[in-house]
C-alpha cells in the first residue's frame, strides 16, 4: 500500500489527469492551474506554455552550466569524471571531451544527419 511501487503509480496517474487538463492556448499545451513560470508547472503539470517551457529551458541550462563545471583539465581536454565515456550524452549533456565521447558525438551528428535527409 505504502510501498514506493503504488507512490509512482499514483503520480503517474495524477500525471495522466493533468496531462488531459491541459488545453490548448495559442497552438500551446497550457494546463489552467499550473503555478506558470516555474519548473514544477512544466514537469508537474506538463504545461508547455511559454512561461513555463521557459522556466525548464533556464533550470535546463542551470543545470549543464553546474555538470559543466565539474569538469577536470586533463591533457588540454576538458573530461567529466561521472560521465559515461563513449556515449554522445557524455559529450553533449556532460560536456566531455575525452576521446571516446568526441568519437561518440561524432557518430550521433552523423546519423542525425543521415535521419534529416530520409525524412526530407
Ligand atoms: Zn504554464
Ligand atoms: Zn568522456
């Protein structure tokens, strides 16, 4: 009953009421009586009205400007130690400039590329 397990299931159903709440305002997913502006109304009510997908792009870039600053210099590259090397994550998300991330992100641009060309 108390077991984490019935807690997510209750928030993704709280999740799922909210999320049929929302009503589109200016071609924007907007949900009536979440607190706009703020991380909690685009996560916890999934409203992407422009105060709050606004509110997610500052926590979003507050969040890279801290994992970034946690980077380590290390033979002129700028290296995460908990990122996951080798991943396009590591380079893109965590910043890292290792080898195997460069090498990672390297593959991912190329495939992206590859993708917008199919689906042009
Ligand atoms: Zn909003
Ligand atoms: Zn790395």
């Amino acid at each position: 009953m108390n077991s984490r397990q019935s807690q997510l299931t209750r928030r993704r159903q709280k999740l799922a009421v909210r999320r049929a709440e929302r009503e589109r305002i200016n071609g924007d997913l907007t949900h009536p009586e979440a607190p706009h502006g703020t991380l909690n109304g685009y996560v916890n009510y999934e409203c992407r009205c422009g105060r709050c997908r606004d509110a997610q792009r500052r926590a979003m870039a507050q969040n890279r400007a801290y994992v970034r600053a946690q980077r380590i210099a290390r033979d002129g590259a700028l290296i995460h130690p908990q990122a996951p090397h080798g991943t396009a994550s590591g380079r893109f998300y965590w910043g890292c400039e290792c080898a195997p991330c460069r090498e990672a992100a390297r593959r991912q641009r190329q495939h992206n590329r590859h993708r917008t060309k199919e689906n042009a």
